[in-house]
C-alpha cells in the first residue's frame, strides 16, 4: 500500500532522524533525511508526499521550514515535532498552516497512525488508484472500531434474528441495516426502510400495517403497509423509540406472531420478514420513564449492534472525505477538488455533533460552492463552529462532556440558522422532530424565536 509514497524527515538530531528513517521505510515508504532548513528546501525538487519537522533544529528554526513548504508545497501534509513542554510552538505551528502534531519521545506507533491519516489523500494526488480500506456493503472504515462493525454485521447477517442498531442521529444506522440484508439469506427480497420520527403520529399505523377502503375518510382503495411490502425480505424501522407507546403493543404483538390486521379490518394476515429497528435515544431511560415498553425492547434487542460516534474514530475521516469528494463531485458534474493538508487537519479534528452526515453535508457544500481547484479553510461551511483561520484547531480543547457538547452544537446552530428549526437541523445532520425533542429536554426555546411548523416537521 505505502509502496512510492516519500516522506522527507527534517531532524537535526542524526540518531532520531536515522531511527525514524528506518522505521518508515521498515513500513514501505521512501523516507529521506534532511538536517537543516538548507537541505529542506534543497528537497524541493524531489518528489515528496510527507514531511516530519523538528521544531527545533540546531541554528534553524522549524517554522521556517513549514513557511517554506506551505507557501511552496501547499498540498504537502507537514507534521511538525516538538518537545513534550513546548506544546505553545506546536499551537503556534498549526496557526502557521502545520497539518498536526507529535510530542518527544516520539513513539512510532502515533506517527504511524497520523501517517494512515493524512497520507490517502496524497494517493489520491499521486496516482488514481484505489484506497486500500475496509468496508461492507456502502460502508467504509478503517479504524478497529469499524472493523469490529463490520465483523458484527457479517455475524448477524447469518441469522433471521430481530436486531436493534443504537447509535447517535447520522452514524449510518440504515447503512448497517442494508449491509445485514444484503449479506442475508433474504438479500434477493425487499429491503424496506421507514423513519418513525419522520412520520406524523396519526399516520404511522396506516402506514406500517397499511388500511383498507372506508377505514378513514380519504381511503378510497386498498393499500399495503411496509410490513406488507417487506414480506420475505427485511423492514427496517429507523427512530423506534419515536413509536408511540399506543401502537407499541401492536408491533409487539407481530414481532410475536408475524400476523397483523391493516387498519380498518379485523382480518389478519401472516408476515414473513425480519425485522431491523434503530434508535438514537436512550431506550433504558424511556423505559425508567414508562416511554416505552420494556418488553417490546426484550423483543427488538434480541441481537444489537452499537455505531461509534464520528468523533470516536477519527481515522476514518481521511477516506470518508476522498469518498464523499468523489461522489459529490460526480453527482454535481465536477471536478474532483483537491483538499489542503490544513483543511483535511481541522476535518479531521472537528467534533461533528452530526457524525458522518453532517460530514457528508460539508463536503458537498465545498463541492458546490468552492470556486477553487483546491480546497481550503476558507471553504468551510459558516455553520461549522470556530473560526479556523484564526483559532488552534487541535484536539487540545477545554474538557466538555457529550450532552454539553451535544448542547452546546445544537444551540450554536440554532442561533447561526436565526433560529430555524429545519435549517438549524439539516446543517447537524439530524431530523427537525430530533432537534424538537432536544430542546423541549432542555426546557428552551430557538434562539432567534423562529418555531417550526407542521410543514417543517412533515417535509422532514
């Protein structure tokens, strides 16, 4: 995989810059060394995909490098080395336009994992191959996290089980779901998908069990609810926990018998599918709280499958964004950008409160509206928070926990948005009913007074 890729080492210390040179190239890459800014900028000429530099370096002064490099290399990561007490130098490099950061003793396996991090989006740039990742079905990923996603979906796909997927609001629950069938024994039928969150309350029954003429007025002719409609195949039913508890026992009750009545008639009906449900809240406090029935939960977790948070696997980021830049690119009738070593930086160490849809939603944003060949900071959506040509944009941030961070977004975006709800929701990533549900939690209001309205809610 690392066969062709250069890193140039700039180290003014022979036997660090000898030991890591050995260890890159103990990796598969061409490392090269250089001892000061003269033999740095001498590389210039040399095709070269990565450089690691010393802060430090004798006489010279690392900064000067990275000057040198950004102004002449810009698409060039530069992964800047200090000392363990001189973590200012290293914020002041980053300010400076340095991809990130290692502190001494250097220890090989964090180098490593930035260099898994920044180098794919070189491949890109160096030769039109293909990422070597890992992935099932739509999925990608390569952190461990993933890997173990993906060795779960394989083992759960092997049985006819009912399987509950829990995870934040733009994980790729319904990804994981499509991965489950089509690895099924039932990948030749129906996968039928429907959003309970995005459904008004009066609607869902008909729309799952479906109804016949003269049940309501309106209903003119027979029709076919989803569970119908997945017969032999799989129904996957996203937001669960926004079944209302009325028609909780309902579903409980085909989950025991696999028959239903459509709305309107008294004649059941038998089912042959396999059910996949998945949530973003908190179905043990639901439960606590009597939201939700806790045998109708013994039912659906049967087998379970958890989506780590975007923030949890910042690994993936780096291919998840080629990704996204190919596909938006191709779908916009673009070209495929390049994107800055100091913008994949701040990607990369983002939070993303609305993971990878939120992700996905920025990147075609710069897809659309960059004017440029490459991307850069100055591409990035307002909505996202900070002001990345200003502030330090590493991982270093004040201590804040996920409900304060999750807050905290929310009510930013909010604010940015005037306070439109549907905007505000669609530049997290998540549904306008999920961002009602927060607020109303929190006891506040939009900020900007703008409530949303039953058009918002449905077109959702």
């Amino acid at each position: 995989m690392n066969t062709g890729l250069s890193i140039l080492v700039v180290e003014d210390q022979i036997r660090e810059r000898d030991a890591m040179i050995r260890l890159l190239r103990s990796e598969g890459y061409r490392a090269t060394g250089a001892s000061n800014h003269r033999e740095a900028i001498q590389a210039f000429d040399s095709p070269v995909d990565l450089v690691v530099c010393d802060l430090r370096l004798g006489q010279d002064d690392g900064l000067t490098v990275l000057r040198r490099w950004r102004s002449e290399k810009p698409t060039v990561p530069v992964l800047m080395v200090t000392a363990y007490g001189d973590i200012h130098s290293a914020v002041e490099a980053m300010k400076l336009g340095a991809t990130d950061y290692l502190t001494k003793p250097l220890k090989p396996e964090e180098l490593l994992v930035l260099l898994n991090r920044y180098l794919p989006m070189r491949m890109r740039g160096v030769q039109d191959v293909a990422i070597d990742i890992g992935g099932i079905g739509k999925m990608i990923g390569q952190s461990e996290k993933m890997k173990d996603v993906f060795k779960q979906i394989l083992r759960v796909a092997s049985s006819d089980a009912t399987v509950l997927i829990t995870g934040e609001s733009g994980t790729g629950k319904e990804l994981v779901a499509s991965a489950i069938h089509e690895n099924s024994r039932r990948k030749d039928a129906s996968f039928v998908a429907v959003n309970v969150s995005a459904l008004p309350d009066a609607l869902i029954e008909s729309e799952l069990f479906g109804y016949v003429r003269g049940a309501f007025t309106g209903a003119q002719e027979n029709r076919e609810g989803r569970f119908r409609a997945a017969h032999r195949g799989t129904l996957f039913m996203d937001e669960i926990g926004d079944l209302p508890l009325t028609l909780q026992p309902k579903l409980l009750r085909v989950l025991e018998s696999y028959s239903f009545a459509p709305v309107g008639t008294n004649i059941e009906s038998s089912v042959d599918i396999r059910l996949i449900a998945a949530t973003s809240r908190q179905i043990a406090e639901m439960i606590h709280q009597d939201q939700f029935r806790i045998d109708l939960y013994h039912r659906l977790n049967v087998l379970s499958i958890e989506l780590p948070p975007l923030r949890e696997r910042p690994e993936d980021i780096p291919i998840l964004v080629d990704h996204f830049l190919r596909d938006c690119a191709k779908r916009h009738l673009r070209d495929v950008p390049e994107v800055a070593p100091e913008l994949l930086g701040y990607l990369t160490q983002y939070d993303w409160p609305g993971n990878v849809r939120q992700l996905r939603n920025a990147i075609e944003n710069m897809v659309v509206m960059g004017e440029e060949r490459m991307l850069t900071l100055r591409d990035l959506p307002k909505y996202l928070s900070g002001n990345p040509q200003t502030e330090s944009f590493s991982s270093r941030r004040i201590p804040m926990n996920l409900h304060e961070l999750e807050r905290d977004a929310i009510l930013s975006a909010l604010k940015k948005s005037f306070g439109n709800r549907t905007h505000a929701a669609h530049t997290l990533g998540i549904s306008v009913r999920t961002l009602q549900r927060k607020l109303k939690l929190w006891g506040v209001e939009s900020p900007g007074g703008t409530q949303s309205s039953a058009d918002e809610i449905a077109e959702d």
